[in-house]
C-alpha cells in the first residue's frame, strides 16, 4: 500500500496494521450500532494482506485464482438469520478445507491479530469484532493462503464458485449453512472497503485471504481474494448415537 503505515507489514514478520489511523477501533459492549460498523471496518487487515514469504509461489505451486465467471454478486436479498452463537469450526467441502476457528482481535498496539504462521497456518480465523456466522451483519473470517512450509488453510479460496456451500459450526449446536454469491479479487491499492465490510441487512459471511502477485521487494501479495456468501439454512448437529 502506499500508505505509510504498510510498511510495518513484511514477509517474515507478520503484523497487520490499520490503514489509516494504524488503529482498529476498540471493542465495545453491548454493542451499538456504530460499534458494530467499527467492528467491521477493522477487518480491513486484509486491505493490508496476511503477508506471508510466498513458499508456494516460489516453488511453482500457484494458488487458484478467482475466474471472471465467478464474479457473481456481492448481496443477497435472503432474510434468514440465527441467533449470537461463537463459530467453532468451517468446512468447505469443495475445496476439500474443515478447520477449527481460532477467535482474534487486536494487538496491544492496535493491530489487528492474525493466525500465526509458525502454528497456526492451517487453521483459520473469525475476526471476534464481526458479527457471527448467521446474524444479520457481516461475519468475517481469514486464514493464510501459504506459509513457511507451503500451502496453507485458504490455498484453494480462488477456486470456489457461485453456488458452493459453507457449513460454520457454532457453540449452540446449530451449524450454520451459507451460499457462495461471488468470488473476487481485489488489488490492495484498489480495495473496496465500503462493499466488503459494512453493515449488511441479511447474514453475509465474508472469507477473506491473500491473492494474485507475490511482491518480494516488499514481502506481502498485491492482491486479497474475497468470497461473498450468505446464509441459506441451518440445522442441529445430530446427536451421538446410542450405545
């Protein structure tokens, strides 16, 4: 990014900061209207990039990417919705990922969280200032494409499609079914923040990784894949089978 503050982001030290103030905004409770459009913006770490050293782009094993076909829509006029409930897992069955949910923040300083890629590189992240999977609002959740070791959580995003299904368990028992609308890519110079990451009227669900070029000189990719769903159904976990 052109901004200054991107600067602190490098390839072998991952610290994502806010873009503008270098600062996520706080966490309040309960929380207000205008603290739930904060909570959302401060998921612009991705504008920024989950940078990583790019073992996989330069081992010749390149991410897929998003296709134009798949564009699709960033809204939904769905209306379903499911109580606060902390997500404890996603699967994505067509791209063959289940990971627990790690819940992240900020850093002291201001930064936000993100999965760490010593430990942590294959399991994803909600962003816990986000609504959760299934309320009305956007939930977000990120994880890294590669890693020191090579691919990681979200290689496989770009290849998702309109029509793909997201399964989010959550800590009620409840797993919560979203759609894919769409899937994009983004330069970060060119990142729409506003689209991605406002108040919405319907249940969206956000996934959110890093794209396109690796940039060496600066240790971070130049663009973030985004992949729009919504919520769709929901049902119960089954119960354990008797003895």
């Amino acid at each position: 990014m052109a901004h200054a503050g991107w600067r602190r982001i490098a390839g072998f030290r991952v610290v994502v900061s806010w873009p503008e103030s270098r600062y996520a905004p706080p966490p309040t409770a309960p929380r207000s209207l205008r603290a739930r459009l904060a909570g959302v913006a401060g998921v612009l770490l991705i504008m920024g990039g989950v940078a990583t050293v790019g073992v996989a782009i330069s081992a010749q094993v390149h991410a897929p990417q998003p296709v134009k076909s798949a564009a699709g829509a960033i809204g939904s006029p769905a209306r379903l919705s499911l109580p606060r409930s902390l997500p404890v897992s996603v699967d994505i069955p067509a791209i063959g990922v289940t990971s627990r949910l790690l819940h992240l923040g900020v850093n002291s300083d201001g930064s936000i969280q993100v999965p760490s890629l010593v430990t942590s590189a294959a399991e994803a992240a909600w962003y816990k200032y986000s609504a959760t999977p299934g309320q009305i609002g956007a939930s977000v959740i990120e994880g890294h494409v590669d890693s020191y070791q090579g691919p990681a959580v979200f290689f496989r995003l770009g290849a998702l499609r309109p029509g793909n299904t997201i399964d989010v368990r959550l800590a009620d028992g409840v797993t919560a079914i979203f759609k894919v609308t769409g899937v994009r890519e983004y330069p970060k110079s060119h990142f729409p923040a506003k689209a991605i990451y406002q108040a919405t009227g319907y249940a969206a669900l956000r996934l959110i990784t890093c794209g396109g070029a690796f940039d060496y000189a600066t240790g971070h990719y130049l663009s973030s894949t985004v992949v729009f769903a919504s919520l769709i159904s929901s049902r119960p976990d089954r119960p354990p089978a008797a003895a």
